[in-house]
DNA sequence: ACGCATGTTGTAACCGGTTACATGACCTAG
DNA sequence: CTAGGTCATGTAACCGGTTACAACATGCGT
C-alpha cells in the first residue's frame, strides 16, 4: 500500500486538500472542526508529508549541498562538522557528494545538486576558475573554500596559507634549524602550492636551504618522504609537512629510525586536526570546524536575503607550538 | 532572470518537451536533428535539470538519509566516512540529519527526509524501540544500526558490545589487573548500557571487583573522571572506558597525575577510532567506517529490489593490544 | 430588508520534470 | 494502391504538495 497523500487525507478527513494544507502548515484561518478533522486522519493514515513536493512548489528546500573533494583524515571530518553545526543549528539538512576524481565529476554533482538545495558550499582545491564557474548551476548561490582566483564572483572563505607557512618558516629559523625539508602536498592542489610557495619563499629570504619532498596529504606519504630521505643518506634538521596527517607520518618514521624529536628533527604539521594536539604536534591552528561553519552562515544569510559584503575572507591562522618543536612543552 | 526549465529548452529547441527529456536521458528514440538542437539550446540556455522535480515524478531520490544523533567525535565521522564511500560508490548522495536533543527531535528529523530520499539509515542508541517505530515514515526503507531489540522488524547492523566488552575483562584480568575502574558511557545510550553490563558481568564472575563512574563519551569525562577518583584517593591499576574518546582523557589525566601506563595502571578503549593507533591505546577495533558501509550497502540492496534477509547482522569486534596495556609493544 | 466586512472553504493552476498514448510520416509487402 | 509496420514527435496527465482566487455563510449596521 503506498504513501498516503494529501488527498487521502482530505478525502478522509471530508474537506479539501487546501484545508488538509493549512492544518498542516498551521495556518490560522481554519475552524477548530476542520483542524480537528484533519488531525485525526492524518494520525489514522499515519501520513507524512513528501518534502520533496513540498520543495517543488515553494522553490525551497531547506537543504545545503556540500561537495568535498574527498572524504579523507580529519580535515573533511572537521569541516563538515563544523557545517553541520551550523545548518542544524539554523533549521538546515546537509546534502554530501565528494568528488574523487577529476572536474568532469565535480560538475556533475553539482548539477545533481540542483533543485534539491537552495545554496552550495564547495571545497574544491583542486578545480581552476573557469573550471569552478561553469559547474555551478546558474541560479544557485554559492560560497566557496579555499579556491584560486576570484571563482566566478562567488564569495568565499578562505585560509592564509601563506602567513601560516611563513610562521612555520620562522619558527624553525628561530629554532636555528638550518636544513629543512618540506613535504607538499598533492600537485595541483591550490592550498599545498600556497603553502609551498610562501615557505621556500621565507626561508630564502632567511637563505636557509629546503628541500621539497612531494606527497598527497596522506599520513603514509609522510612517512614514505622520509623513509626516503634517510634511505638516501640525506640529513636534516627540519621537517615542515603541509598537512598534518603527513606530519604524523613523518613522526613515525623518525621515531622507527631513532631520530629523536624535537632534538634531532623539529616537525610541523598543518591544519591542527585534533589528532595534532593528542601527538604533541607544533602546527598551524586552523580552526577547521569554524571555516566550515562560518562559510556555512555566509551562505544562510545569503538564502535568507542579508546582504553578504561579497568576496573572499580571510582567515589567518596561528602557530601552536607543541613538543614535536619544543622540548620543553609537555609531551602529549 | 529565473533558471531555465525544460520549456525554456523546448521552445528553444522548437521541439517538444518530450524531446527534450529524450535527450537529456538518453533515449534512442531521437532523431539526430533534434538531438542536435536540444543539446545547442541546453548549452546556449545553461540549463541544468532540476533534480527536485525529476525525484518528483521517478519517485526516486538517488539520495540516502542519515539520521545521526550527534556529530561529535570521530566515531561518527568514521562512520559517515564509511557511508560516503560507498553511497558515492553507488551513485548515492547522503543527506545528513544530527539530532541533538530528545525522541520528538529525532522523529521529525525522520519525517522531514520523507520525499527527499530513498531510504534511511539511523544510528539512534539512545532512542527506544517504540520511539523508533513510529518515527520512520511507513513507506521508507530503513537500516538501523546498533538499536534494542527488533525494533519494528528493520532490518539493522549491530556490533556485539558485549563480545568486546568481554575481551577487554579477559585481557586485564590475564595482566593481573585486580581493581578495576569502568567509565561507562552516557545514560541511556543502548551502547554504553551493554558494554558496562557485559564487562560487569564478565569481571564478576572471576570475582574481580569494579567500580563504575558515568561519563558521556566525550574526551573531558574521561579525564574529569580519573581526576575523580585520584582525589579521593581511590587505588586502581586498570581502566576501561567505554569509548576511545574518554580513555584518551582518561590518559591525559594519569599523566599528569604522575602514573606510569601501563605499568600503574593499564587502559583500554573502545572503537578503535584512528587516534587510538597514534596514542598507542589497547582498545576495541570496530571498524567503524565498515559498519556505516556496510549498513548503506543493505539499504541499497533492498532499495534496488533485491533479496535482503532481514534481521540483525552482528559485527563481532577485536581487541587490539597496543601500549596502554602491553609495555612491549611499540609505544606509537 | 439590504449592502458590506469577515471568516472559512473549495477549485484549479502551478512548481518542473517524465511518459503513456495518439498522431502522422514514411516504408514495405501484397 | 492499400494495409500494416516502424519511427520520431507532440499532447497532456501525472507525481504531491501550495496558494490565488472565487464562492459562500455569517453577522453587523442602517
């Protein structure tokens, strides 16, 4: 037996379905009778109205689209908390697609997206500009994370990445480390070249020597890059990765060789996942939950009509300094 | 400028709605003539289905709903993680829903996702079988995970709280461990209700004695209750908490408490949440991710029309040893 | 008694897609 | 030449809600 409708309802409750409607959505121009009525057969039928018609007819939906890149280490975990926050917080439901592969499929989540939620929030580091703007459905409003560029006139929320490496940068130096490896993050991805850039940049303006290690964000690349260094006879003093998961990966690979951090090897991770403070990690604090919430907010102010000032924030993050830099901070 | 509809295509096109739709979803039936018109207009007009009204008339979402009590902590990460994987695996978006607070909240959370997705998957530990029953509009599919009893002949994914629980009886008493603290997780909460009545159980029985605090399976409760207990000068050389949140605080507590782990005092956690490998804790390795997979993975072998066998599947978990109980093994 | 304001109710159009069915063009076999 | 089949296309109903508008009842003042 299928769904009731409204119209069993109010073939049951023997009034109209615009009554059976204003009942529902507590409108107040209804007798108590007819409320009466359609209460009871709504109860007997055991009905529940179909949002999704619902949505269809108030060109609403309640509902924010998120598209991740991928759904992997803390970081993803973070954001959408910190989204999920605030749209349940703001009478909001989330709706989720991560995107592995390439901008092909971005786009077509996107457009899946459309007329299923009234605004998007997207997290995409890895898509160009002209990729970002011909994705998003026209009349969608959205507001970005971290993108290169101006991304189609959309606002968004972005990290500093260059003032968190240039903290890390100075850190070491003050630390009077003198041979540094950095390990980036994935190619082509806008938040690892930012990072990238501004630390070697910093440190030559110091003319402190690095060494650029590429890996993908993922705890064993960490690892793996120094595995690899040390295999190759390299020595080092400073290990700067651009996530924290590859930090925790390089970690373990120093402990598993017997170099001792911070004596031997000072480490910095960044994004501060939780994982970092459990670790000891001197990282650059992010405040992840927060990004994703404050994007979030932007849009819902956007979708309730406020006026946004438009463009890109700003976020800029601090350096926390824990014991894989200072031996004198409690470890762990 | 309002978005374009399948009319504004057709009129453009000068063909037929039916057309149009025809070549949107990739009928046969068209000519190359026609073919070639629409998908000009569609380019030229920037349209983009409108996926609310699509679902309207298929009667199918292509979207899963997921009910969460609350988003904290990595247990629900891992296990959202775990959903998305395999809903994007599918062809599946995940619509997200956290329900805060009590049973009423929980219910319209489920009603508010009638019409909007195909089928439902809900982690409610702290809802009754009643409670559950009438939440879950009749006519949605539903996979419960880790609820009491039938509840209302869903089929469901459980893990075997008391299999773990027992394992981690064995394990401390075969270190010798004679007296015993159990942090038992949050009242109410189906989860922490077994794991502490097995474990209970399971220590009674070898006439070890232990004693129970409450906390709410936040990491600050673990902590606050070791804190507890060493102000009042209780002794004890082993603790379980009931998820790997509280033994972490529970950890940081003896720590600065002085006490050497594991040879004070031994630690096991529950989960096995991705932390608990870098923190080197003894816990209880659910695989979190596999069970929200797992869970998605019915829901959509029912959805799609095949043979599910109903009832409730048990995921017998492992302990796994590590530092916080083994001085040899590899501390992180 | 009438006109008019007020309040409740119902009818039907609409949101933006899909699709059953009808139509008509064209081809082929008898 | 006609009957029947194939194929591309269009018309309109439908999915399940909301709501503008019309219709009607009621009560009031005059």
């Amino acid at each position: 037996m299928a769904d009731a409708t409204i119209r069993d309802v109010a073939r049951r409750a023997q009034v109209s379905v615009a009554s059976v409607s204003r009942v529902l959505n507590r409108l107040d121009n209804v007798s108590e009778e007819t409320r009466a009525r359609v209460t009871e057969a709504v109860r007997e039928l055991g009905y529940v109205p179909h949002a999704g018609a619902r949505s269809l007819s108030l060109a609403r939906t309640n509902a924010i689209g998120v598209v991740l890149p991928d759904f992997h280490g803390e970081f993803f975990s973070e954001i959408v908390r910190g989204m999920d926050r605030e749209a349940s917080r703001r009478g909001y439901m989330l709706l989720l697609s991560n995107v592995h592969a390439g901008s092909e499929q971005s786009a077509n989540a996107m457009r899946a997206m459309r007329g299923r939620v009234d605004g998007l929030v997207i997290l995409a580091p890895h898509l160009s500009e002209d990729e970002l703007a011909d994705a998003v459905p026209r009349g969608t409003p959205a507001v970005l994370i971290n993108t290169r560029g101006d991304a189609g006139g959309h606002p968004g929320v972005r990290l500093d990445n260059a003032a968190g490496a240039e903290a890390v940068a100075d850190h070491l130096a003050s630390l009077g480390r003198t041979r540094i490896v950095h390990i980036a993050g994935a190619a082509g991805n806008i938040d690892a070249q930012q990072r990238a850039d501004a630390f070697l940049a910093a440190l030559q303006r110091r003319g402190i020597a690095v060494q650029v290690i590429e890996g993908d964000f993922l705890e064993e690349s960490g690892e793996a890059a120094i595995e690899a260094l040390l295999k190759a006879g390299e020595s080092f003093d400073g290990v700067f990765a651009a996530n924290d998961m590859m930090a925790s990966g390089a970690l373990q690979a120093l402990n598993r060789a017997g170099l001792r951090v911070p004596e031997d090897v000072a480490v910095v991770g960044f994004d501060d996942v939780p994982l970092a403070r459990h670790i000891g990690l001197t990282t650059v604090q992010v405040h992840i939950a927060e990004l994703g919430a404050r994007a979030l907010d932007r849009l819902i102010s956007i979708l309730e009509g406020k006026e946004d000032p438009g463009g890109q924030e700003l976020h800029k993050p601090e350096l926390v300094i824990r014991s894989t830099t200072d031996p004198k901070a409690n470890p762990r």
